[in-house]
C-alpha cells in the first residue's frame, strides 16, 4: 500500500512538476521573460484599476477570470491590496500590443487599444491555467510578455446559411475564439440553403428563403434568420470582445435561396425553383437582369449599416457560368454587346456592377479567390480584380498561384487555403458526421499546424497577406456542438499560425499546450475532439 501511495505521489508530482506559466500559452506569445522575485499574491483585497472607462468590460473580465482560477472574488479598493492595473496607452505601437508584467507588488496589463489589453487578459488566464499549483495558491510567478500578432487579420468563418445556428450559439463560439485571440468572425449569411439575414425592404427573402426546408420547423437547425435587432447585438458582443464580424452575402452564385423568394432573377431558361427546392443546385443570378442590381443595392445598404466592419464579403466563389449565363439569351446578348470572349468576363461586369454599392456604403470588399484563367473553365473570374477587392485562398492546390497573382496585382490576400484551413474537412479517417456530401481529404491536426500562412517566401512577398481565416462550411453541421467539435482543436492550430511567428512555433511545445486548453474547453462544456492520435 505504502509503495502505490509513493508511486502515485510521485506520479502527481512529476506531472505538477510539467506546469508552469508557460504550460497553456496558445498561442504563444512573440516575447516572453521570466521574471525574477517572488510571486504576485491574488487576495481578496486585490485592486483591478483601469485608466479609462473603456476598460470597464476588460476589468469585468478579469475579476471573472481571477475567480475561476483562484476562487477569490476580488473587490479591493484602491490603497488596500495589491494591484493588477490595466492601462491604455496610446503611444504603443500596434492595434494589438501588449505588455503583461507581473511583479511581487503589481500586475500591469497594457496596450494601445481596449482590445490589445483584453488580449494581455486572455494570456493572463493562460497563465493562470497553466501554472495550476501557483493558481491554486492564488499566485502569479513573475513574468513579462511583450506581445503582438504576426499577422492582422485572423478569422474564423461560421456557416450559418447552410444550417442555421441561433444567436446563443454564436455567442458561445465567440466566447471560445476570444481565448485564443481571434479577432474576426465572418459569418456566411446566405447561401442556396438559406438567407439568414432580416433585410427589411425585401422580407420574402427571410419569409421564403430562410425557411426552404418544410420539415425544419421554426428556428430549428434548417431554418431561422436573424433579425437586424439581433445581428446588432451580436455585433456589441463581439466588439466588447475585440471581434469584428465580417457579414457575407454570396452572389452571384450559390442564390438558390434569394431564387426561391424572387425566381425571376435567374436566367430565364434555368428551371423553376419549385422544382429544386431544397437541393444544393447550380442556380445563378441572371448577370443581364438590372433588378438583380437593384436588390443588392438596397441589400448592400442595409447590411452595411447592421455590420460597422469595414468589409463586406460577396462570395464570388463556385459560379456555374457555363450552365446559367452561357446558356442565356440575355447574358450571351449583353456578352456580345460588350465584345467578350468568355464568359467569365461577364464575372467582371457582374462585380463591376456590385461593387460600387460597397464603395458606397464606405465599405470594401473580399471575394474568393478564382482563377479562370488557370485551372477553372467553367467557374472563374479573369484576373484582375478590381484593385480594392480582397481576396481570399481556398483552392486545393492554388494557393501559390494566388499568391503570385495578388503580389502582382497589389490585392490584399487572406489565407485559408483547403490543404490546412477547411474546418469541416474530417479530422482523422473515418471520423465522419452522419452525413456529408462530397468526399473529402482528411486535415488532421498535425497538418493543421505545419501552416505557415507566409508559405515560406520572403518576407517582401508577404505583406499583402493581410491574415488567416478558418472556414467551417455547414453542410454537414447540425449544431452547436458539431461546430465546436470540428473547430476544435485545429482552430488552436490556426491560431498560433495566425499569431506567433514562425521562430517561436513548434510542433512539439504545441502538443503540450494542448492539453491544458482541451481540457478547459471541455470543463465550458465546448464539444471537442479528442486528438487521440498525437500522443500514440
Ligand atoms: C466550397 S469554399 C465552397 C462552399 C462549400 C465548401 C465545402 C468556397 C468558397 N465555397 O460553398 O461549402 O466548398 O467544403
């Protein structure tokens, strides 16, 4: 009996002996030192000040945070305890620099913005998390972290047109991304499933396009919209937590959904809508109907002002040109009447035509990247895109040419090619939802985390890439749960690509920092994937 207690003590110790601040850092920040002296000391007394009102949600936060951790609820005042001071100091440089020290007397949290603080918070509770011996001592072993992103923009996108997700859902997915510093969330508002977006000069596009499945029921998993009250609020929620969300609306096709409401926006020899209602099929908007412009005008107008996001993301992707206006009269006559070779040109006039709107709402736009004229006859656009357009990677295999194409012509670019960043791409053989509708390459955590959003070019062929983006398609995501067991953990992956230069990221230290934050996922009640595979 004496020997199985030794053995356990030792075994519990070895593996305390494994925890210490550094041990849940994800991703890992650019600069950390340790510090030298004794622990700073949480108690009951400790004051959390702010230099400015708008740290009031930052310090809430971390008194939420410093309970959790260390069970204390901290109420201090000022001149009583010990002191964790956030401070906004506009003389930082960077949107989202921060500096984190900790000393015996004081804890200091800083940055240029409210959002850069609150990510010196989020790497305190790391802290805290990892080094779970001192945490449950209430103390903090002294350390400066002076910390700022890699890259600027880093997202992750939700799919809630395909299958729809209520807005406790959103906040829940928004809760978890925040711990690992992703600051957009693009939201995938319509598509040939559903529109998911009140417009309230048009409301057959929610009355029909948002419930197309009979069976669905209200607000059940298949159809449900949100209302611009509510869409205001979940931008709020985000903000408070240094989210942006980027709204997309994809045009010209996947619109089933919009056909459904208004099937007179097609190609006029395409089928009635009747009959496909409720497949995935290869409907567009007809490029040569002026009313197709009009609607998204009045769409345009209305999102940008929902959504205070700089961007708006119009899709552009997977346009079956050949079947819808290569077979119109009124596209091939407007072809002709503008002396366009191919058809994709007309993707040209198409956006040509919609983006003003955006400029005019004092937006800018992202599209998906496709390359007509390298490897997509049918569904492309020919290069260049107006200059302002953001593009976006997603292409297996494509990426490179992506790349070179934005270099040369000066778009911004976002990463999310297939090969490591499609979220709803199994992550081990065989692991597979009920259904799923198109056969998929497995990306497992490991390649996940062998992404280097630079793809290791040199650094002067790098600064148009703006940032990464995670893509969690809906097709085959039911719920909540099913959305936070596909993007976890790989997201943590995407993160530390987003976040941590290359130099500082290892697959090995990865794995370990892993663990402590699969488990805290979980203790949220976050469905996630058990990696089972990277400890055989
Ligand atoms: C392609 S990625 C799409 C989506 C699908 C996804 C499935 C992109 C721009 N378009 O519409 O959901 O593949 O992986």
């Amino acid at each position: 009996m004496k020997i199985r207690c030794l053995f356990f003590f030792l075994l519990v110790s070895m593996t305390l002996s494994a925890q210490d601040y550094l041990s849940a850092l994800l991703p890992m920040p650019n600069r950390v030192e340790p510090g030298s002296g004794e622990d700073f000391i949480v108690t009951p007394k400790t004051v959390v000040t702010v230099d400015s009102d708008s740290l009031a949600f930052a310090a809430s936060e971390l008194r939420r945070i410093l309970q959790e951790r260390t069970g204390l609820s901290v109420t201090g005042t000022a001149g009583e305890g010990s002191v964790i001071s956030l401070q906004v100091d506009p003389a930082m440089e960077g949107k989202e620099h921060y500096i984190l020290s900790v000393e015996r007397d004081r804890v200091v949290i800083k940055g240029a913005t409210p959002g850069a603080v609150y990510w010196g918070i989020m790497t305190l509770d790391q802290l805290l998390l990892g080094d779970v011996c001192r945490s449950a001592g209430a103390r903090i072993a002294p350390v400066y972290i002076d910390d700022a992103p890699r890259f600027a923009y880093r997202a992750l996108m939700l799919d809630p047109a395909r299958h729809f997700l209520p807005v406790k859902d959103v906040k829940f997915f928004i809760d978890q991304m925040v711990r690992y510093k992703y600051n957009v969330l693009q939201l995938h508002l319509t598509d040939d499933q559903g529109w998911r977006v009140e417009i309230r000069k048009y409301p057959a596009l929610t009355a029909v396009g948002a419930n197309r499945n009979p069976q669905g029921g209200n607000e059940g998993p298949d159809n449900g919209f949100y209302t611009q009250e509510e869409l205001k609020e979940l931008v709020r929620y985000a903000a408070e937590r240094n989210v942006e969300i980027v709204p997309e609306l994809d045009i010209p096709g996947h619109t089933v959904a919009v056909l459904a409401a208004f099937p007179e926006l097609g190609c006029p020899h395409t089928e009635s809508v009747q009959k496909v209602m409720g497949e995935t099929v290869n409907l567009m908007l007809c490029a040569g109907n002026d009313k197709v412009y009009k609607l998204y005008e009045d769409i345009i107008q209305e999102v940008a002002a929902i959504f205070p996001s700089k961007r708006i993301h119009l899709g552009g992707d997977e346009a079956i040109i050949e079947e819808n206006w290569m077979r119109c009269e009124r596209c091939r006559a407007l072809m002709k009447e503008k002396g366009y070779a191919k058809v994709s040109e007309l993707m040209g006039y198409f956006f040509g035509r919609i983006l003003p709107y955006v400029r005019d709402n004092g937006k800018e736009a992202i599209l998906w990247c496709e390359l007509d004229n390298i490897r997509m006859p049918v569904s492309g656009y020919l290069f260049p895109y107006p200059q302002d357009v953001t593009l976006v990677t997603w292409r297996y295999g494509l990426t490179p040419f992506c790349m070179d194409l934005t270099l040369q012509h000066g778009h911004q670019l976002i990463m999310a090619p297939g090969e490591y960043a499609y979220l709803d791409y199994p992550q081990w053989p065989g692991d597979l939802p009920e259904f799923n509708n198109w056969g998929m390459p497995v990306t497992s955590l490991e390649t996940c985390y062998r992404f280097d959003p630079g793809y290791g070019r040199p650094a002067t062929e790098q600064n148009h890439i703006l940032g990464i983006m995670g893509t969690l398609w809906g097709e085959a995501i039911k719920d909540i749960n099913r959305v936070t067991y596909m993007t976890y953990p790989r997201a943590l992956a995407l993160a530390e690509a987003g976040w941590t230069r290359m130099e500082f990221r290892k697959w090995d230290s990865f794995r370990e920092r892993l663990y402590p934050n699969l488990m805290n996922l979980m203790r949220h009640g976050v469905s996630v994937r058990a990696p089972f595979e990277i400890g055989r």
